[in-house]
C-alpha cells in the first residue's frame, strides 16, 4: 500500500515499501509550463532532504529540485531524457527518481495531500 | 530580399573547390615532414569554400534583417542603448593603435599605455574614486574582479570568515552569479514596492560574516537610493564594503559620483555609458574602480606612470588579487570610451545625465494613462510599466513588445525587474531627439487602443519583420546548435 | 546646442520638462540629498571638437612603434583579409543590442550560429557556445564547468605547458571558486603523463586541463590521455590555438571533452591585447552544463528556419547564483570576425596560412641555430609556427638590437632563454634580418 508525502517546495515522494519514488506536483509542473529538460542524478548518487538534486527547466525558468527525504538512488527515469514534457501530461505517475530511504523518520515532516492542496491554496492567495 | 535565394547559410553556399581570401607566401621549404603523422590532423575540418564576392554578399544581407542603434530608436531599460559616434570607430581602427602586440616593451608602446592611463584617470574622476583597471572585458567580468578585490581586501585583514554577499532582490541577475563565481554566498534583502532598499530588512543581516553589499543606483526600477548614505554607513560599521553595479551610471553623470555615496568599489559598463558599440553582445569592457587604500588588490597587470612622465607596465605587487586577464582588457573599446569622454568633456558629461533623465520622465508621463505605472515621483534613466492599464483585453507585455517591432522600434526590457508581473522597462538616452521619443509615444498609445479595438493583431505580432515569433519550446527541447546538427535534424 | 551627440534644443528642454511639470533639469535630481552630489564640474578638460580629438589620437599613436613581429606567446600576427574590417563596420552588426528579440535579430543570431557549426568543426567537438571573452577566462571557465559537472568534485590539473598567462588567469578563478588546482610536472618541453595519473590516482579530479601546441609551440602526443581521464570520471580540457588545428589533431581527435582557447589567431589584429575571443566547444552531452550564450535553430509561426538564443534557463538572468557562469554577454562581433575569417579562408586557405607559419618558423630555427649562438630548447620536440631557443647572450640585448632595426625579436620567457614565432606574415628577408642581428651579438 503506497502513500504519497508533500514537500513545501512541491516535491512528492510516493512511498511503497522502503523505497520512495520522487516527483514534482501537479501544481508545480503547471506553475513551471512547458518542461524542456531535467537535470537528475545519476543511479548510485545519494540525496539529501532538504537538499538540491537536480533541476527542472522550462523555456524560460528553471526550478531546484530539493530532495523531500534522504536516501540512495537506486533509478533516475530515463524516459524523461527524451521526453521531459511526460511531467507535464501526468506529473503524479513520470517520478523522476527512486530511492531506497535511509531515514524514513523524515516523512512525518512531510505533508499528506489534504495539507498540501490546503498549502497550495494559500500559495496561490499570495 | 529574396530570401528563397539569399537567406541560406553560408555552407549551403559552399562549392568544392572555392576560396575567398589571397595569403602572402614567405618562400621558405616545406617543413610538414618535421611533425609526426601521429601529430596531425586526419581530416580537413570542413569550412565552408567560398569566393570573396560570395561572402560579402551573404554577410551583407544577412545584416539587412538585424536592428540596431544606427537604425533605429532601443527603448531598452537596463541597456543604455546611446548613439556611438563614428569618430571613435575611426579611431580604434588607427593601425598605429591596432598594430601592436600586447607583449611589445613599454617604451614601443608609450602612446598606447598613455591612453590606458589617462582614461583610467578620467574613470577615476567620474566615479569618485581612486584608481581603476581596465582589464575587465565586461560588467559581469568587472563585477567578479571587484568582489574578488573585496575578498583579498578582507584576506589581507586575516578576516576569513566574510562569506556573505547581500543583494537587493530587485539586482541585475549578474549580481548574484558573479558573487556565486567568486566563491560568495547570495544573501538577498528585501526591497520596498519601489524596488528601493529595506534598511530596517538589511538591518539584521549585517554581521562579521558579510563581505560587502553589492547595489545599483538609481535602482533597476529607475528610482535613485535616497538612503544609500545611510546604508553605507551600516555596511561599513559591520566591517564590510560597499560594491556599487555600475549598469545604471548613466543618469548620474554630473550628479552625483559613487565614491561620494559611499561606495568602496565599482564597475563601469564602457558599452553603455561612454557609447561603445554593443555588437550584437559584445565586445564590452567593465573597468573597475577602488576608493583610496584598495589600490593595492587591483588585478595585475596594470599601467602606472613613472616621475618622469613615461608610463610603465608592473605585475608585482604582492597583495593584487592576481591576473583576470591576459592582456590589459579590450583595448579597442577603451579607446572608443576615451574618445567619447574627449568630445564631451566635463561639460558635455554633465549634460548626459540630466538629459537622458528628462527623456525617461518625458515618456513615462506621456504615456501613464495608458499603461500601469507602479512607481509614482520622478525617475531616473528608465521606468517600468506594469502592462497595460486595462488587463481585461488579454494583451500582455510580451505582445506590446512584439507589435513594437512592427513599427520600427525595438521592444524594451520584458518581465524585468522581477518586482512586478508584467514589466517593461523603458530606457530612452540623451541621443533620442524629442521627434523620436514623440514618434514612439505615437505608436505606444496606438498599440493600447489596438489591445482593446483588434487584440488579435497585437497577440500575433509581429507581422512586418524578417520572422515571425519563434518556437522557443522545440529549440530547447531539441536543440539543433550547429549545421551538422541542422542537416540531420531536417533529414 | 550642447553638444553635436545630444538632439536637445532650449525649446525641447522647456516644453518636455512642462510636459513633467517642472520647469528646471534641476528638479529631476530633487530626491539626490545635497551630502552625495557632485559639487561644481568634473575635474576634466572641457569638451574638444572632432578635428582636436583626431589630432589627439594621431599624437599618441606616434609613441607606438609597429614592429615586424616575432612574438607570439598566445597573440600571433596573422593577415586580415579587407572584407572583414568592412562587414564588421555594418552599423546593422557594430550597433545592435544582445539578440533578445529574435524578430529582428536574425543577422547576428544567424552568424553566431555559422559561429558555433564552424568552431565545432575545427575543434572536432560536438558543440559550441556563442562564444566568451578571451581565450585565458574561456580556459577558466571551462574549469568551473567541468567541476559543475562533476557535482563533488574540486580538484582540477592544469599542464605546466599550458601558457602562463592563461595559468594565472585559472589560477585567480580556481582560488576565489574554492577550486584546487595542481600542476602537471613538465619534463623536456612536455608534461609527463605519468604525474598526471599518479595525481589522478590521488582522487577528486574533476578535469585535467592541457595546451595544443603548448606555450613552447611544441605539438605534445596526447594519445591514451582521454582514456587515462575518463579512468578516474575526470574531463579532458583541451586549451588550443584554432589556427594550428588546420594541421595538428584536434581535442575532439585526441578524445577531449571540452575545447578552449583563444581566437585570436584567426587573423584578429593584435590591437595591443583585445577585443580578442574565447571559444568554448564540448561534446553533447555536456551542453547544459555550458556557460555563456548558445544559438539554436528552430521554425518560426510560419514554419520558417529561425536562429533562437536557447537554453536560457542555464543563465544568470534565470538561474542567478545558481547559474553556470557569470557571463551574460559573448564577444558578438569577433565571432562575425571569426566566420568571415573563416568563411573567406576555407580549409585550403587555413591550411596555407599554418603551412607559412610551419615552414617559416622551421627555417628561422635552423638558420638562427647555425649562427652557433642559439640552441633549440627542446631539440627532440615537434613544434609548429613557435619555438624556444637558449642563447649564449641576453635576450634583452638582442632585444634592444632587434628594436633598432624596427623588428620585434620574440618573447623573453627567461635571461636567456626566448620563444620567437612565425605566420604568414613575415618575409623571408625579415627573418634573414633577424639572423643577422643575432651575428652580432657577442657571447
């Protein structure tokens, strides 16, 4: 039985098990536009939450990906190598990386979906 | 112009067998057998090959589909974007000047270090400050020189832990990426809604680990720091320096100089404020200057004259950052700058300011009821519109901007400054005449009746120009960058 | 009238100031406070007409000598062919802004794409950027990219061959950037691959950075160095002078990752240090990591071919200080020098001019060998069109001797020890001269 988390910097990770599938949101993905490219670290690399991972980049922005728990990546999506806009057309299912977690304690930081749209609409009130 | 026939790249013009250009030949034996056939090249590159009158024809046409100041009015904010008079291109091009080699002895190129050394003096002057180099090729390149003066000025103390930068969030993006390069961290300090500095937000940021603040003024929304003093005043009690980002010098020439705001360091932009030409991107130079006691960090090498009125070349003072530069900069733009500081002399100078600032106003009252100013009281050099006034017909700052070029204008600065959603950032400079700016108020105001009579056109724009509006999307998603790259794309 | 640049007359002041409802330039300072404005004129020479300013400059160039020029050193005197000057002068090109507006840029955004297609052919590599300042920041800035692209790495290896003015310059990066730099030992001229593995084998490299020809003008073999990089995760720099590699194996050949240097031999004038050009070239798979502008083609709404900048979210106006460089412009009109220069020589024509500086250089070397007073420094090495020769004087002497006679003899890179040059610019009865000057000098 999977659950997915929410980071404050729109990042989810889906957990399933000890191994979490991160993304960014439906919000994010819609905020960002059309998704030209993403930076995304390589199978072996250890990620940090809190930290920067990698990047996604628009035509005309570019958008940090923070890392929402810690852990070590154990597959980055390569169908977004050649098709990077799959995050636009279903942000939810194109994780961009897997991960076994090492710390799965930092979830509890994390918000669940009904937290997280009820962020997202404060966000949007700004 | 034909462009079936003429608009091709230059290697769908290449023909086996061409050539454009004759070499002298220095009748001395061939000498190919000395380098081991290891050593070379396998294949010939593949250039293009093509005759003379081929390229200049094809370079000629394709300059028929460029804008630029000769032809026509660049309300570019941020740019400075002044006439470049003709006689400074005379100049540069002297072979007495173009001739030399950067490594000739000093006494074989005294003319050549006199003009180094009288514009650094000249900079100095205008500035307010001590001494400059002109090393730096461009302002980004004189922003990292002088952050680095900052950290060796700080090493030199034994005071290692200013690791900071502070940068209002309304800096040129130069500002932050340049502290980034040197090794600064960005801090960044709230502005108030005018873009102007929160002093109460900079307040607590202040402490023993920030190098220096690094600000434009007037700001990139136009409006001048009245309370730069009083910043200055509290970077320097916390033992840091003040950088002043000198993109928006022009409207200060003969007001009011850097060094007497309280500035410790600042660059100039040679391409914006003393009318070299832009060429498309460059060549710029972005001289850097220090108030007295920095003198010493300055990069190397660098031009000093001696008691006895010849100039010399020195690279040994212990405590300078070290080189930025192989050579002593741009020299050909440094010329152009001098030049220009001839003509106008201390007169001329402190005309440029108040006249490019009464330009700015004048537009911008103009057009106010037509378009949102954010920003009430008196601007500088430039200003920003939020968009039009009226949101309800769809029309945004990047389809004004388009249907500009329509008209024969080049579009201002788009969705800069980041303080406002739909900026357009107006810079016309002293060179505009009133015809010219009464000319684009003319089509401004007929663009806005147009957003609310027959939006379409405005959306759609440009209708006129040698392309239409571009798909940035594909070109980022697949990026085609060179010819080999274009033949397989369309094969 | 104020001034022959400004179009404002009195009339204009006073009824544009009305239009803002002022009636004085003075009250568009009023926010200034009194304590930071400039008080009086600028201490500076008043305004000088055009014909003043003229006889201004024409005075100073007569204390400059121009020289028949034997230097070299990373600036090499090459022939710069009429047309270029003359398309360079197109106010369309000189005074156009940045290309931002795509629409009405195509001229500038068009050449500095047969910019990048022929950069990326002379260097064999995949890409190319726009282009940077000078060939010394393009070598640092190619540093900074490669230990960007390593994420975690922070050591970098620079050849001690690799031109000292272009080492400094890394160096002065490298120290602000928080960038270790070492030094690849050089033995006779060249650098020793065994240092560079055992400093690979130490760990953290992100690039090793090398020079072709190095600063001696030496072609150094550079065969399995690609390999013994990618080995440790480590890119391979490749500093080169473009107008060499119309002979000499390019970076792409020798397997380099990233290619850079200075293209200034490509019939620049020397113009006493710049505007020159640093050319930036990698393979593809690095191209986001690029710093600097890159032109892209794509299709406009019409379906036409349209030269786009693109990739912007890599730069300073989007990223800030997360940025892979602080650059936000390119050298603009020397890349249209460059291909026009390039366009006009063609293979067959580059080849001729490295071909004139090959052979010169190889028959200065050996005449100025049989003098009995100058020895190659480096007699097993393969050089091109530049070599460093010991003397049994002191250079300076020779140097002073050469200034007589209006020629400048070579760079001095130690006592007695120089590096002398040759292009298709110098004849072979200036060389003679420069043999017979050394005769004279006494050991």
């Amino acid at each position: 039985m999977s659950k997915t988390y929410y980071s404050r910097t729109h990042e989810y990770v889906t957990v399933d098990g000890n191994t979490g599938y991160i993304g960014i949101s439906e919000y994010a993905q819609k905020a960002l536009g059309n998704v030209v490219y993403v930076d995304m670290p390589e199978e072996g690399d250890d990620v940090t939450a809190g930290e920067e991972f990698g990047a996604v980049e628009s035509v005309k922005a570019a958008s940090d990906l923070i890392a929402p728990v810690s852990g070590a990546v154990v597959e980055s999506n390569g169908l977004l190598i050649d098709n990077p806009r799959l995050i636009n057309q279903d942000a939810m299912a194109n994780w961009i990386i897997k991960v076994e977690l090492s710390d799965p304690e930092e979830l509890s930081a994390l918000m669940d979906e009904e937290a997280y749209n009820a962020f997202c609409a404060t966000e949007d009130a700004h | 112009m034909n462009k079936e026939y003429y608009g091709k790249l230059i290697y769908e013009l290449s023909r086996h067998g061409r050539r454009g250009a004759s070499l002298p030949d220095n009748a001395t034996p061939d000498a190919l057998a000395a380098i081991p056939s290891a050593l070379l090249r396998m294949n010939a590159p593949g250039l293009p090959e093509v005759d003379e009158p081929a390229v200049v024809r094809h370079y000629t046409n394709m300059s028929a589909n460029n804008f630029g100041v000769d032809t026509g009015f660049y309300p570019l904010g941020s740019c400075t974007m002044k006439y470049n008079p003709k006689i400074n291109e005379e100049i540069a091009g002297y072979s007495s000047f173009a001739d030399l080699h950067p490594l000739q002895p000093a006494s074989t190129v005294q003319g050549a270090l006199e003009a180094y050394w009288t514009l650094q003096k000249a900079l100095s002057e205008i500035g307010g400050m001590s001494e400059f180099t002109l090393n730096p090729f461009a302002g980004a390149h004189g922003e990292l020189t002088g952050l680095m003066v900052i950290r060796a000025y700080h090493e030199s103390r034994g005071d290692s832990k200013r690791v900071k930068v502070i940068v209002p969030d309304s800096a040129h993006g130069t500002n932050p990426a340049s502290a980034a390069v040197a090794g600064l961290k960005v801090v960044e300090v709230k502005s108030f809604p005018d873009g102007t500095v929160d002093i109460e937000a900079l307040r607590p940021l202040l402490d023993d680990t920030v190098a220096a603040m690094m600000m434009t003024n007037p700001n990139t929304a136009g409006m001048f720091e009245h309370g730069v003093k009083e910043i200055a005043e509290m970077v320097h009690e916390a033992g840091a320096l003040m950088y002043y980002d000198g993109a928006n010098l022009n409207p200060m020439l003969g007001i009011a100089r850097p060094g007497d705001m309280g500035f410790d360091v600042m660059h100039i932009n040679l391409h914006k404020t003393f009318s070299t030409p832009h060429g498309g991107g460059g060549p710029g130079s972005g001289p850097v200057g220090v108030r007295k006691g920095l003198e010493c960090f300055l990069p190397e090498p660098r031009v000093c004259r001696r008691d006895d009125g010849t100039f010399a070349i020195s690279d040994d003072s212990g405590e300078s950052l070290g080189s930025i530069s192989a050579t002593l900069g741009n020299f050909g733009v440094q010329l152009r700058a001098l030049a220009y500081i001839m003509s106008l002399g201390a007169d001329g100078l402190k005309m440029a300011g108040p006249l490019a600032t009464l330009n700015a106003n004048y537009v911008k009252e103009s057009l106010r009821d037509l378009y949102l100013l954010p920003l009430e009281g008196v601007c500088k050099h430039e200003f920003v519109f939020d968009g039009l006034r009226d949101k309800s017909t769809g029309v945004t700052t990047l389809d004004v901007a388009k249907r500009l070029l329509d008209f024969g204008f080049h579009a201002p600065t788009i969705y800069f400054p980041l303080l406002f959603h739909e900026s357009l950032m107006i810079e016309p400079t002293e060179t505009e005449s009133r015809e010219t700016l009464d000319a684009f108020i003319d089509v401004m105001r007929e663009i806005a009746k147009e957003a609310v009579e027959n939006p379409e056109v405005v959306k759609s724009a440009p209708h006129s120009t040698p392309v239409s509006r571009p798909d940035d999307t594909a070109a980022a998603l697949n990026p085609v960058v060179t010819y080999d790259d274009l033949k397989s794309s369309e094969s | 009238m104020i001034h022959h640049y400004f179009p404002h007359t009195a009339d204009d002041i006073r009824e544009m100031l009305g239009r803002c409802g002022m009636s004085d330039l003075g009250e568009l300072y009023a926010d200034v406070p009194a304590d930071v404005r400039l008080r009086g004129d600028y201490n500076l020479p008043k305004g000088r007409s055009e014909k003043e300013i003229r006889d201004f400059f024409n005075e100073l160039g007569r204390h400059n000598r121009i020289l028949t020029c034997f230097a070299g050193a990373g600036f090499y005197h090459h022939y710069t062919p009429a047309v270029i000057p003359y398309i360079l002068s197109r106010s369309e090109f000189l005074t156009a802004y940045t290309p931002y507006q795509p629409e009405i840029s195509q001229g500038t955004l068009q050449y500095i794409f047969e910019y990048q297609s022929m950069m990326s052919r002379l260097t064999g590599m995949e890409v190319s950027n726009a282009s940077m300042y000078d060939g010394a920041t393009a070598t640092a800035e190619a540093m900074m990219m490669a230990v960007s692209a390593s994420r975690k790495r922070d050591r970098v290896l620079i050849g001690a061959t690799v031109n000292p003015a272009v080492r400094r310059v890394v160096a002065t990066y490298a120290r602000y950037h928080g960038i270790r730099l070492d030094e690849i030992a050089e033995a006779d001229g060249v650098i020793r691959r065994d240092d560079m593995e055992a400093k690979l084998a130490d760990g953290d490299v992100a690039a090793v950075i090398v020079a072709t020809p190095n600063f001696y003008g030496i072609a150094e073999d550079y065969s399995g160095w690609a390999d013994a990089c990618h080995r440790y995760k480590a890119l391979l720099i490749m500093n080169c002078v473009p107008a060499d590699l119309a002979l000499l194996k390019s970076p792409g050949e020798w397997g380099a990752d990233i290619a850079c240097g200075d293209a200034q031999s490509l019939g620049m004038p020397l113009r006493y240090g710049g505007p020159y050009l640093g050319f930036l070239c990698a393979s593809k798979a690095l191209i986001r990591k690029m710093p600097g502008r890159i032109v892209g083609a794509t299709t406009d709404a019409d379906g036409h071919r349209t030269f786009v900048l693109t990739l912007q979210a890599r730069e300073q106006h989007i990223r800030r200080d997360k940025a892979t460089s602080n650059i936000c412009s390119n050298q603009g009109l020397m890349a249209l020098h460059t291909v026009v220069y390039l366009s006009l020589l063609g293979d067959d024509g580059l080849r001729e001019a490295a071909m004139q500086g090959l052979n010169g250089a190889h028959y200065l070397a050996s005449q100025l060998e049989a003098t009995g007073l100058m020895r190659m420094s480096f007699p097993a090495q393969p050089f091109v069109n530049e070599f460093a020769m010991d003397t049994d004087f002191d250079v300076a002497d020779l140097e002073a001797a050469c200034l007589e006679q209006g020629i400048l003899c070579g760079v001095k890179i130690a006592p007695r020890r120089i590096l002398i040059a040759v292009t298709e610019m110098q004849t072979r009865e200036e060389m003679d001269r420069l043999v017979k000057t050394v005769k004279k000098m006494k050991s």
